[in-house]
C-alpha cells in the first residue's frame, strides 16, 4: 500500500461533509461458499490480513490474563482466534458464529495451527441465550460488528457481551468506522486487490459501507460498562478498537510470544503491520512490543 496514498485517502476524510449512509452488508451470515473461501484465504497465515489480526491479538493482551475464560464473538475461520490463542497458552478460548462453514473452517485453522482445545459454538451474538451471566472474563470481537443488520442488533450485541462478561472483565473489540468518502472506501477496499482477488475486494468495499459511525459504536458500547477506551486510527477511523485493560502491567510472557510470533509474518506483513500500528499509535494508542 502506498503510504502516501493513504494518508491523502485519510486527510481528505477531514474535509467536511456528511458521511454516506450505512449499506448493511449483502450477506449478514458468512455462508456463501465462494465468500467463506475468500475471507478464509485472506485470513491465513500468507494472507493480507494475517498482519491485521497479529496487531489485534497484540493490543488485546492487555485484556487477557493466564487461566481466563475468553469469548470470541463473531470468530469467523478462527484465524484471530488462532493468533489469540497462540499468545495466550493458559487461557481457554471459545469462538461463536452463526455461520456453519465458517465454524467448519474455524474448526481446522484451529486444530491446525496447534489450537485444538479451543471451543467453537453456533450462536447467533445478539442473543447468546446457551451462554451463562458472567461465564467470561473476556469478550473480543474483531471485524464482526459491522456485519448486523441495524443499531438494534448492535445494542442487543453490546448488551448480551455485557451480559456474558464479569463485571469488569476484559474487553476487545476492533471494527472499521464509517468512512465520509466512498473514494476512501474503494482506496481501502482496492488496495491490496491484485493478492487477494475479486470476491474478497467486493467484500471489503461492502464492509466498509456497512461500517457503523463511531458516534453509533460509542452509544452502544456503552452497555460494557466503565473503564472501556476508544481508539482510532489518526486523521479518520479506518479502524476503531474499545478495550478494556485488566493488567496492572503488561503480560510480559504473552508479549514474548508475540515478538516470536511477527518474525514468522512475512517482510511484507511486517510492513503492514506497522502502518496499521503507526495509525493507531498516532491516534494515540501505543503498541506494547516492537513490531520490527
Ligand atoms: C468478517 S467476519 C470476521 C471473522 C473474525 N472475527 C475475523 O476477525 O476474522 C464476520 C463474521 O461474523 C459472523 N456473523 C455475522 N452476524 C452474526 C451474528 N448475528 N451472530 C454470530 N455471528 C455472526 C459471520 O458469519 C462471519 O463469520
């Protein structure tokens, strides 16, 4: 990606105007085959959003402690979770989808990858009527949100993961903002479109347009409680995370497998990983560990 494209793409963002509506995406449940292979492709560990959940699972350590019960919500393939799990040895993991192959997927990326005690759950993560008050001590949700149809399913999202999580857990999660240009959109959607190919570009151009407001991810984040911060990418919310921290320092060994784990990105990755890291840095969110 070329850096200064980018940060033209995000400057012009400033300018002022009203934001394009939300375009909820096409297919709310990932379960079309060819769109499943897509976002599987992209997700593994050569694929372009291999350093997107390595930045994740890094930021999300301040969130996670030894022995935690962690639910992901929205898990899709498993690849964040894999990059979670491989961070955080100790900690049990259960991924929830509402989408039958991708829990199929999620199954092998898991086992695969040497995750295999992570749990996997059908459930839909607006009513996560099979999970228990407060079962959790962690909730993360990565690149899912956008997918609910209205702020209704978002307000009944954020309130069943206050539900599920103890009071005060931890909490990460990470989703793109609504963006005011649909130029920005197509720069974002398009950019990496000769590695990852056509279905997977139309399927980031649409979750960008399905992307709530930040105003709207703020009223219904709220339902987690106090102590949740958001971040954001600098100049315009490509990208926006609230996390709740519940270390008094940083997990110093999950930090250490993280530095083990980015020298096996690619040098291309690790390039990308750091621009995503350097947005956020600049909005003001600091990474833990050096991404060089
Ligand atoms: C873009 S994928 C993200 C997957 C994963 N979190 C990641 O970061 O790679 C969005 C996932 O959310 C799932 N999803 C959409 N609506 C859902 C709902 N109401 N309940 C549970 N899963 C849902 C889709 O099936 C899909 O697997």
């Amino acid at each position: 990606m070329s850096a200064a494209a980018m940060f033209a793409h995000l400057l012009l963002e400033r300018l002022p105007g009203r934001a394009p509506a939300r375009v909820p995406e096409p297919c709310a449940v990932m379960a079309d085959a060819a769109q499943v292979d897509a976002f599987c492709a992209v997700g593994g560990d050569r694929g372009v959003l291999a350093p997107i959940y390595h930045y994740h699972a890094v930021q999300a350590a301040a969130s996670i402690r030894p022995g935690d019960r962690v639910l992901d919500l929205g898990c899709g393939p498993g690849n964040q979770l894999l990059h979670l799990a491989r961070l955080h040895p100790g900690a049990r993991f259960v991924g929830v989808d509402a989408s039958r192959p991708m829990l199929r997927r999620a199954r092998r990326t898991l086992d695969s990858g040497g995750a295999g005690g992570v749990a996997l759950r059908r459930g839909d993560l607006t009513a996560l009527r099979a999970l228990p008050d407060a079962a959790f001590d962690c909730v993360t949700c990565t690149l899912s949100l956008h997918h609910l149809p209205d702020l209704d399913a978002l307000h009944r999202a954020a309130r069943e993961m206050s539900r599920v999580l103890r009071p005060g857990g931890g909490v990460y999660v990470a989703d793109f903002g609504r963006l005011r240009r649909a130029a920005t959109q197509r720069h974002f959607a398009h950019q990496r479109a000769a590695e990852q190919g056509p279905t997977f570009t139309a399927d980031y151009f649409n979750s960008l347009r399905a992307a709530f407001s930040v105003a709207e991810l703020d009223a219904a984040l709220a339902a987690l409680g106090p102590g949740v911060r958001r971040h954001q990418t600098a100049l315009a919310p490509f990208m926006v995370v609230y996390r709740r921290g519940v270390h008094g320092a940083d997990d110093a060994a999950a930090l250490a497998r993280a530095r083990a784990a980015l020298a096996r990105l690619t040098p291309s990755q690790r390039r990308d990983c750091r621009a995503l890291a350097a947005w956020f840095a600049a909005g003001g969110l600091p990474t833990p560990v050096s991404l060089r």
